[in-house]
C-alpha cells in the first residue's frame, strides 16, 4: 500500500504544496515517481519523522553554567 501526497501532507501537518516544494527542492520523505503519480511508502514517511525528531533531554551528566 502506498500514501497519496494528501496522505501524507495531513499526517505531517502541512500542505500538500508544502510537500510538494520539499520535493522539488530535495527534502521531505522519499517518494514514488510512477508515471505522472507520486505516492509515498509508509516505511519511507515513518523513518523522515524518525529523522525529524529532536532529543531535547537534558544529559544527566550536563551542568548548567
């Protein structure tokens, strides 16, 4: 099974031209070109939020100034 860019575009919360222009521009979860159709694998949307998350513990060892 494969997401549409409106799929997609809602899970991420943003736009679909949002999607769109990360596209164009090289960014964004990986994408299926087939034909003139652009689909997204769950696997590819699942591992850019991965990629997209922030660690904001602070260390245990780290001594504020």
């Amino acid at each position: 099974m494969t997401l549409t860019d409106v799929e997609v575009a809602t899970r991420l919360g943003v736009s679909r031209f949002t999607l769109r222009a990360w596209r164009l521009k090289g960014h964004g979860p990986k994408f299926l070109k087939m034909g003139r159709a652009v689909r997204y694998r769950p696997d590819d949307v699942d591992e850019y939020e991965r990629q997209a998350l922030v660690e904001t513990q602070v260390p245990l060892d780290h001594h504020p100034a």
